[in-house]
C-alpha cells in the first residue's frame, strides 16, 4: 500500500483521538492567511495544533512555501510523513515543529513520533487573524470596548484594531473559539469559505 493523504489523515485522525488529552475537535482543511495556505488538520486543545500530512508520492519541498503561513497562524505545527521525506523534514523544517512518520504494521497505518513539539515563536497576531471570516472578526472587535472599528473596514483593517489591543495568547484563544464555532453551528454565511 502506498501511504497517501487519506490513509495517513485517518490514521492520524484515529490516532489523536486516542491520546490523552484527547482534542475538542479535529477540523480538515482549515483555510489560513486569505487561501495562501490549507492547513490539513486541525486540533483544538488549549491551543490550536496545525498537522501539515505530506504522503509518500508528494512534494515534500512545498511545506517551505506553505510552512512560512502555518508559522505565522498556528502556536503548534507538526508533519506527518512518511519513511521516504523523512530525512528531508528533519533538516528543512523549523526545530520547533514536531515530526511524526506514518507506517504500516500489517494491514494498519500507525503513527510514530520522531521529534516533539515546541512552541512556535513565530505567530504573527494580525496574519493569523486573517483565518477568520469578516463576520468572526467583527464580532471580537464588537464584543471588546478597546477595539476601535468605522463601518467602511475591511478583514485587513479590523485584523489590524484587534491585534493593536489584544494580547497574543487572548487573540489566538479568539481565533480558537471562533473556527470551534463556525464548526459546532455549521454557519450558513454569505461569505466564501475563502475569506475575502
């Protein structure tokens, strides 16, 4: 069997959800930085955790382009790989992210941890804004009195006001509460799923 997207997604799916923490929620192509990016998985702890899957027959080489937009929005990164890049990842990746390799035991596909996760130092308050909708991100600016918004503001303007004002951990736990909304009551929005 050749280890592609579905087969390690489900494997790692499965595997998260027998850990300890389990997560809150796992949401599949979370849509970053305006589209510039998708992040593949998304797990909601205390924190928001990016999983970026790069199967046997992908270009491993992208995660360099995409990784720049998974750094700026996400406080934890890690790839999910396969045997064959895995040398790769672990010279050409952020010390920071965590790498885990997918395998087969049998007919399985299981998951092993090759390096831990650290914290991202790199999350860019404004940009990692930018995963919201114009709607979601209102409805911070609206519900906090120190965020100073005119009617003609765009994503980019009210992304701006926010990250003035409030702190990087309370903007990401924002951002956090937000995308776990937009799952829970399935939105019905006038907005694309590409931000605009």
């Amino acid at each position: 069997m050749i280890l592609r997207d579905l087969e390690i997604r489900t494997a790692l799916h499965r595997h998260l959800m027998s850990r300890n923490p389990q997560p809150t929620r796992l949401i599949d192509e979370v849509s970053i930085h305006n589209g510039n990016a998708i992040a593949d998985v998304v797990a909601f702890y205390d924190e928001m955790h990016c999983f970026e899957i790069k199967g046997e027959t992908d270009n491993v080489r992208r995660i360099k382009k995409q990784g720049a937009y998974y750094n700026e929005a996400f406080p934890k990164i890690s790839i999910v790989t396969t045997e064959n890049h895995l040398q790769w990842c672990i010279a050409n990746t952020p010390s920071f992210w965590g790498i885990m390799v997918a395998y087969l035991d049998e007919e399985t596909v299981r998951i092993r941890y090759v390096r831990a996760i650290q914290h991202n130092p790199l999350v860019d308050k404004k940009k990692a804004l930018m995963t919201l909708w114009r709607a979601e991100l209102l409805n911070i600016a609206l519900n906090n009195q120190n965020i100073k918004i005119k009617k003609h503001y765009d994503r980019d303007d009210i992304a701006i006001e926010i990250s003035k004002v409030l702190p990087k951990k309370a903007t990401l736990t924002l951002i956090q509460s937000a995308l776990l909304s937009r799952t829970r009551l399935n939105l019905v929005t006038n907005e694309s799923d590409v931000p605009c």
